[in-house]
C-alpha cells in the first residue's frame, strides 16, 4: 500500500489541475489530521483508522461531457487502511459502469500475547522450555505428580509460564474489496446489469484448538478469496414485467491446513491426572486442523409479473442455487488412529441445493380496499453422500472409541401463506390486518414439523400535526411432532428453542409529532416477548426485548437547530436446567440451576447546526453516546456449588483481587447470585468549525474525541495462561487479548475546494 | 513509491487532465423548465442540479402540461402537483419511468403497502448539490428516522460497520422491496450473509442445523453488546438450546466452558466441519 505521503502526492496533483479547468463540478478535502491516545496503534475502534499526516480525506468529482457522457471520480481518506475510490461514468439513457476499490479493517486486538510462533502460514511452534515448564509443573514422570493440580491458588503454571517467550501479535483481518459494473439501459424497456466483485481478507483470528484435554489459542491465519459475479435483467413494458438473473461466487482459503504444536506432549508419553486418575496419552506432537474449505455457489433466478386491471398485480418468482465444497480428508489431521476414522474416504465433497418459489397477488380495486395473498416454498436439499465413519476422536491424545456416525441429510423446507386485507377508511388512514402459516419440514431434527401461526394487525395514519405507525403480532409455533422420546422436556434432550412450542407477541409503534414546521418529536416502541411453554424444567422459558425511543429536530432560528435522540433497549432470556448423567435416572433436583441473561443498552445522541456567520462560519456537533450492560443471576440448587456434578471446583481460585489470572467468581449455596457483568460503552463527540474564504474555498477543523471501554468478565480474566480452569482442563494456553480500550483526541485540519 | 503506485498516479493523471480540459455541458435548455421557471425560479434552479433535469420531459415529465396552469396565472388546479397526495399516488408518477432495476417489485411491497412512497425517501428538488439517488438525508439517517432502535442496535460494541460509512441497509436490504423476506437482496438470511462471509457458506461435512437454517438464530444482525454481534453471551447461548447430558446441563461460570470463547474453546467448528470426527465440532 501507498504511503500516506504518496497519496497526498497524488491528492495534490488531483486538486491542482481541476482547479484550472471550467468542466469539472465536485469538490476536494484535503488536510492534515493528528491523534492522540489512540490505544497501541492508530486504530480508532474496529473498524477505524485515523490518518496522521496530510491526507486527502473525500472528493468527489463530475465531468458532463458533450454527446450525454459523464464521469465521476470520488474518494476518500486516501493512504488509510480505510480507504476508498471509484470511478463511474456512462452515457445518459444508455449506460453505466463503475468500478470501486474499498478497504475495510477489522481489528480484534493488538499487541496481544501468545506463545505460539507461527514458523511457516499455518504452523504453529511452541518453545520446547515453555513444554517443559508446563510438564514438570503438573508431573515430573509417568506416575509422580509434584503439584496437585487442584489446589486452591495454586499459581505453579502461571508462574512458570509468565517469562517464557511470550510473543506479540496483532489480532485482525483487512478486506479490501474491489468491484465492477456495468449497467445498460439503451435498449427500449430493458436493463442489463453485470456486477463483479473481488474480495480479499486477510489477517488472522483468534482461534482455539482442543486435543481432548487441552485448549491452545493461537492466531490462525487467514487468506479468503471471494469472486462475486452477478448478471440480471430486467424487463417492464406496460402491464408486463420480468426479471432474469443469475450469480456466481467462488471462495478459497490460502491457508488449507492449521498444524499446533501440542502444548502438553510429553517427554515421558502418559502421565495420570491427579485428581481423577484419568491416564493421559499425549502422543501427538501436533495438532492439525482444517481451515475454512474452498467452496462455490452458483444461483439462478427469474421472476415476472403483470398489472391487471382495477388495480390487481400478479409477482411470481422462482430462486435456485446450489452451494458445493470438496476437500481432502487425510492431511487434515495428526490424531492417531486417523486412518481407520476415515472410513477410506481420501476426499470429500459437499453439496446442497436450495430454492425459492413465491407467488403474490395483490390490489386495491376500490381505492379504500386493498388485499394482498402470497405463497412461499424454501427449500433445501442436502445432497451429499451418506458418509460413514466408524469411530470418532475426541482429540488428538486419546484414542478413538467405537463411535459409528456419519453425515446426516440436513434437507428442510418451509411453506408459508400469508393474507392481508387493508382498508383506508378516510385519507391519511390506513388500517390493516394480516394472518400467516408457516409450515417447516425436517429431515434431521429432533420435532419433523413446526407450524407458525401468525396474525396481526397494522395502523398507519397521517394527520395534520402528527402520524402513527403501529403493528401489532401474535405468533404461536407449534412442533407437530417430535421424535420418538425426544420431546424437549425429556432428559437427555436440548429445548432446542428454534424449534420447540413457542408463543410470541410482537409489536412495533411510531409516533412523529409535528406541531409547527420547526419542531418534531418521535416516539418509538418496539418489542418481542416470547415464552416456551414446553420448557418447565429443562431449557429456554422466555425471552424478551423491548425499545423505547425519542428522538427530536428543533429549528430555533433559520441558522440554528438541535437535535437529539435518546434509545433504551431491554433484552432479557429465562433458562433453567440441571446436570443429568448419562441417563435421565442421575438427575437429582438438588443440581437445578436457573439463569437470567439481561442486557440492557441506552442510546444517547445530540446534536446541533449553527450558522455563526451566515454564508461564513458555520459550526456544528455531534454527540453520542451508547453505554451496553449485561449481567446473569444466576440461582443454583442446595448441592450445585462445589458439587460433583457442578464444575464450581474447590479447586478453582474464587479471588476476584487474585494477581494472577483467571479469577472467579463467589457463589453462594442455594441462592442468587450475580455473575459479573459485561458493560461496554462507547462515546463520540465530534465538533466541526467551516469557514467560507470565497464560494469555492473552505477550512475546516474538527475536534473529535471517542473513547470506549468495556469490561468482560470471560475475557479480562484471560492471560497467556490459565491454569485451574477447572479440573479436567487445567492446563489451557489461551492468548493474552485484554479488551481495546481508548480515549482517543484526534484533530483536523483541512481546507475544502468546490468547482 | 512501488511501481503499481507510479502507473496507478499516471494513469488517474492523465484521466483528469483530459476530463478538466473538455468544455462545459452546454447550459440546459429543456421546454417548459425555463417558462416555469419565470415564477419558480428556485425550484427549478434546484432540478436543474439533478440528474432528472436531463430529461427531454422536465418539468412536465412529473407535472404534467403546464399551458393551463400558466393561462390561468398559476392556478395549481390546473397541475398536477404533489402536495397532499398519498404516497402511493405519488409514487406512481415516479413509477412511470423507474419501473426496472430495483423498483420493479415497489407496487405492493412492505413500505409502499404501508403509505412510505417515493418522495417519503427522496428529494426530486433538493437543496444544494445533488445527493446520490436524490435521498433527502443521508442513507443511514434516513432509514433509521423511522427504524430508531435499528439506530441504537447500530451503536452498540459489536455492530457492523455502518455508522463508520463502509456499509449502508442497502447493503443487505432492497428498500424499494422484492420476493424476499424482509426485503434481503438474496433469497435467505444466510444467502445474504455467505455474500460476505462465503467461508461459512460450506456446505459441510457435518452441520449445525440451526446454523444451516438462519444465522439469526444466534446473532443480531444489527448490533449487540457481546462479541461476534451473539445475541446472548457464552455459554448461555449455547446451553439454551443444549441441556442434555453431562457438560451441556451443567452450570457454567468459573470454567472452561465460560471463559475465553466458552463453548466454542472446545467446539471451534460450530459453523461446520469437514473433519471426520467433526461432529461434534470440535475440529
């Protein structure tokens, strides 16, 4: 990528030489910007890049050309991982083209720890030390352990670990995006369209991999090509019209194959785990994984339809696609006795069809009285071979059990009917009411049919001052069947709440409130509740969310306005469940445990526009503000803490002012308690001073101050180790990501030219 | 400077040298716009700045013929105006030309059966410069001046990357309608998704039913407060739907199965995998 200071080359010239020429209309930004506290990078967020230096940060250019021709040239932030530019062009009536390029960052984390190496793409190394150090914490031969893994603070590994060569990464993918078109419109009633699009993304993601006892993070790299060829066309020509279409999309993966060295191979080939005797086989020096396989999709589509007289229209349409991915199966990983899992099979490819039919037809034949009926199929067909595996792995330290299964046909479909009727009983009002049935058929879940029933009613009404819009919904899902002993509140089985017995009540309203034509005023209200009556012991009971808004415009004077805005979300869920043993017979009532998730979002945002100077300084701002919190209360049974069947350990270090990491959290036996919460909260305030030297020239500078913090309890308690996590896995290596946090100054100075 | 850089730089400069030097579109000189424009001289000073001002028709192509309207000294009953009309109506003015590319499917879609027509969104006579398709706001303001809470969601932690300008709601939604639910420009949910994110479009060896089925199922398309836009936060999300034997049922908090990436720790695949023993995901 070009230097900043390159690209302000480039900027320059752009402005120097329109600014001779008459032709040209648009206008050019460019300037020089400065952050301050930005956190480690330049990065401003996930998706932001402050430039520093001189930069060109948005222009946007048109020629008229004689004959109907045209161009435009736009840009913006040139020399950014945020960049963009295109450039369109065509002839009036006839056609267009464009083409684009578009940068897009996505940052995770910086400067996080980790003690893998990544030696070649895809090959991870640890230390041999660092193996070692972790072996000779937990045993120093095949039968002796010297440090009881499940001692209470026990801080030997995190200890051990904490200098061992820990590594800086940064934790994140670019995607830049190049696209092309072109739109022909010279023919009488006809539209062409081809699109293409090329997407790239490449980085890395923070990614776990599980032998069967251990977890190692690492930073798996990515390479993802994407190809995006769209070609559709659209026919109308009085009562008739029709569309035909069809898509084609190719993904690869640079990066076919991840191989991790094996944090917990031993020297000495088994050792037992001290707290349940459990041998350990740690043969595999190390672990392979597959990536994210190579894949194509190509769809066609083709719709039509026709106005009838009296208002009527007919719309069908009909969607298809197909989706498949090959790849080779035995390089894909180092677990032992891979061979004999593999049911012979080198490769394998995958393949599922999916389709669309909709028929709609709909009018108003008296002006206050309008209908609309509409049916849907979606279907999918699985059409990959029945694969067969006759014994399965959990990782790559133990051996594979018996454990015959194979790929299960995924197909389903849904039908879905719907019918309105609306009226408009005086102008301005319109009311409405609808009713709809889903019907979806499974092949492989656990209920084979579930109905929704939907009904509803709609209001829209504009009046002098004000106009509403409301719906409001109920929805009740039913499973015609489950499978046989599989019913959600049986033991053993998920409530599977995509599919179980659900009812819903679902509405929606706006109020806007014009008095006079300087002031509105919105009201907004939105909401799903959602309750499972199938679910009384094991499961998702119900679930909620509501939102609650205004917002507001307000003209004081012809140079001054306010704005502001202000959103609370409420998003709720009800569980409860129990450990049950292999069989339902071990559940005991004294292991229930019940969980309230809330999260709850305010939304502020303010605002205003001032023309200081008329015709020569204007001032504006912006401010907002949106601070997310979520919590679990969590009520547990007599026996649940510290327990055998509850992994609340003795073993696990509950000091929340604990040095080393992770710590937990203190429960207590047989009541409430609150699981810590997450709470994220983001601030921006942008504040903008322009003044107008002539009609063409401008300056500008802004203040922008964001700042974002967030605390989460899963994630600030990880360090480059972890150790205690819990019995049966104590000796995770996870990477050391501390959630970005900032409180960014960035300011900017630019001059704007219009032609 | 890389040499890409250098032939890139030449050819952007000699593309707008030779646009900067062509001569200036002949001024407009359309029937009827300049006779209107002896009484409305800043309504039309306006379309004259937009695309629409290129048409042979003008003012009339949306107002009708004016010659009554003018011999009766402006009588705006003697024109076809737009002032109190419902928006379906309107609509169908702008209709009559716009009927292809993505508003063939407007007549009886979502927002035209609920009275949100053409001019609802766009500014046939806007002030100042011409914004792209003549949108009376900026895309995302507009949309989210009725959809206030798809505002909110969009400022929470995780949201996509639309208050930053790098995506809009028409880069998943047809706001002018089509056949699909919710107005998505492909057939499903996931279809819309896999146009971005085509690694977890598989198909896979093994699959997560309710991830095959709709994405939504458990994330919020349009923002949340935990990471990876996940509708409710590890492990519960999971243990929603799993509560069967042994580990799924269990109560989760101080472990493995909470910290870090919760059950994905162990289950990294849960979008797919093609790993022979990846049925459970775990490879």
């Amino acid at each position: 990528m070009m230097t900043s200071k390159q690209l302000f080359g480039i900027a320059f010239a752009l402005v120097a030489l329109p600014v001779c020429a008459q032709a040209v209309q648009g206008q050019i930004e460019v300037g020089v910007s400065r952050g301050y506290d930005l956190g480690n990078k330049d990065a401003l967020g996930k998706y932001e890049n402050v430039p520093t230096g001189p930069g060109l940060y948005s222009m946007d250019l048109r020629w008229d050309l004689p004959s109907n021709y045209w161009m435009e040239m736009g840009a913006t932030d040139l020399g950014t991982n945020t960049q963009s530019a295109w450039l369109r062009g065509g002839k009036r009536g006839d056609f267009k083209w464009r083409m684009g390029w578009d940068e897009l960052p996505y940052v995770v984390g910086q400067n996080v720890d980790t003690h893998y190496v990544e030696t070649n793409p895809g090959v991870f190394r640890l230390p041999d030390a660092l193996r070692s150090s972790m072996q000779s914490t937990y045993w120093t031969s095949t039968t002796a352990v010297t440090v009881a893994a499940n001692t209470p603070g026990n801080v030997a590994l995190g200890t051990a670990l904490a200098g061992l060569f820990p590594n800086k990464v940064d934790l994140g993918t670019q995607r830049r995006t190049a696209t092309g078109g072109l739109e022909i419109t010279a023919i009488d009633h006809v539209t062409l369209n081809l699109d293409y699009r090329y997407d790239r993304r490449e980085g890395n993601q923070i990614t776990p991999i599980y032998d069967g006892t251990t977890i190692a993070q690492f930073a798996a790299p990515i390479d993802y090509k994407t190809h995006n060829f769209n070609m559709n066309a659209q026919y109308a020509n009085g009562r008739w019209f029709a569309e035909v279409g069809m898509d084609l999309s190719r993904f690869t993966d640079g990066v076919e194959r991840l191989y991790v060295d094996n944090p917990m191979r031993l020297t000495n080939v088994s050792a037992t785990n001290p707290t349940t005797g459990a041998y350990y086989q740690q043969q595999a020096a190390v672990m392979g994984m597959p990536t994210a396989p190579d894949n194509s999709a190509f769809g066609w589509n083709v719709a039509g339809g026709v106005n009838l007289p009296l208002h009527h229209r007919v719309v069908a349409s009909y969607t298809s696609s197909s989706m498949e991915m090959e790849t080779g199966l035995m390089a894909g990983s180092t677990i032992p006795y891979y061979a004999d899992q593999t049911g012979g099979y080198n490769t394998i490819n995958a393949r599922m069809d999916t389709s669309l039919t909709t028929l709609k037809v709909m009018g108003d034949p008296m002006g206050w009285l309008g209908y609309s009926v509409s049916y849907r199929r979606y279907e999918l067909k699985d059409k990959t071979f029945e694969y067969y595996f006759p014994l399965r792995g959990r990782g790559d330290s133990t051996a594979p059990t018996a454990d015959p299964h194979g790929h299960e046909d995924e197909s389903w479909k849904k039908d879905s009917v719907k019918a309105e009727v609306h009226f408009k009983p005086m102008r301005g009002m319109r009311l409405g009411a609808f009713v709809s049935q889903d019907n979806a058929d499974y092949k492989n879940r656990f209920a084979e049919e579930v109905k929704d029933t939907i009904a509803g009613v709609t209001f829209d009404g504009t009046f002098k001052s004000f106009s509403v819009r409301a719906a409001y919904s109920e929805l009740s899902r039913t499973p015609s069947k489950f499978e046989e002993g599989e019913t959600p509140d049986v033991a053993g089985v998920g409530s599977f709440n995509d599919q179980a017995r659900r009812t819903a009540k679902i509405y929606n309203a706006v109020l806007t409130y014009m008095p006079t034509d300087d002031l509105a005023v919105s009201f907004t209200a939105a909401g799903v509740k959602n309750t499972f009556p199938d679910a009384p012991l094991h499961g998702l009971q119900d679930s909620r969310t509501d939102t609650y808004g205004m917002d507001f415009t307000y003209s004081l004077t012809d140079r001054f306005s306010l704005n502001g805005a202000y959103v609370y979300e409420y998003i709720d869920s009800r569980m409860i469940s129990q450990y049950l043993g292999t069989t339902a017979s071990t559940a005991l009532a004294a292991d229930k445990w019940a969980n309230k998730s809330r999260d709850q979002v305010d939304t502020f945002k303010a605002g205003f526009r001032w023309q200081v100077i008329p015709g020569k300084l204007d001032l504006t701002s912006d401010f907002d503000y949106s601070q997310g919190r979520g919590d679990s209360v969590y009520t547990v049974g007599s026996l649940a803490v510290g327990a055998t069947h509850s992994w609340q350990s003795a073993g696990y270090n509950s000091d929340p002012n604990a040095t080393t990491k992770p710590y937990g959290f203190n429960m207590a036996n047989a009541g409430p308690f609150l699981n810590q919460e997450v709470v994220n909260r983001i601030f921006i305030w942008k504040t903008q001073a322009t003044y107008r030297f002539t009609k063409q020239l401008s300056g500008s500078l802004l203040l922008w101050l964001q700042r974002y913090d967030k605390k989460d309890w899963a994630q600030d308690a990880m360090s480059t180790y972890t150790y205690l996590v819990d019995p049966g896995a104590n000796k995770s290596i996870f990477m050391g990501r501390i959630n970005p946090a900032y409180d960014a100054k960035v300011i900017r100075a630019s001059v704007s030219y219009r032609f | 400077m890389t040499k890409r850089a250098w032939v890139l730089m030449a050819a952007t400069l000699g593309l707008t040298l030779g646009l900067a030097t062509t001569p200036v579109r002949a001024a407009e000189g359309k029937t009827g716009a300049a006779q209107c424009a002896e009484c409305h001289q800043e309504t039309v000073d306006r379309f004259r700045a937009t695309p629409h001002s290129h048409s042979a028709a003008a003012c009339q192509g949306c107002h009708g013929d004016a010659t009554a309207h003018i011999a009766g000294g402006g009588d705006k009953s003697k024109i076809h105006t737009f002032k109190g009309l419902p928006a379906s109506e309107a609509s169908a003015t702008c209709l009559k030309c716009h009927e292809k590319a993505g508003q063939t499917h407007f007549k009886g879609s979502a927002h035209d059966s609920r009275e949100v027509g053409c001019v609802t969104c766009h500014d046939v006579h806007p002030k100042g410069a011409a914004p792209k398709a003549l949108l009376s706001k900026p895309q995302f303001e507009l949309c989210t001046s009725c959809h206030l809470q798809k505002k909110a969601a969009l400022m929470r932690s995780g949201h996509m990357p639309m208050r930053e300008g790098k995506m809009n709601c028409t880069s998943c939604h047809n706001p002018h309608g089509n056949t699909h639910e919710k107005q998505l420009i492909q057939a499903s949910v996931n279809a819309n998704c896999y146009a971005c994110h085509a690694e977890k479009r598989g198909p896979f060896l093994f699959e997560h039913a309710p991830v095959r089925e709709n994405c939504l199922n458990c994330h919020d398309a349009h923002g949340s407060i935990h990471d990876n836009l996940l509708k409710v936060k590890q492990p519960i999300l999971c243990q929603q739907c799993h509560i069967g034997t042994r580990h799924p049922g269990q109560l989760h908090v101080n472990d493995r199965y909470s910290f870090g990436q919760g059950c994905l720790n162990c289950h990294p695949k849960i979008h797919g995998s093609t790993h022979p023993t990846g049925n459970r995901f775990w490879r």
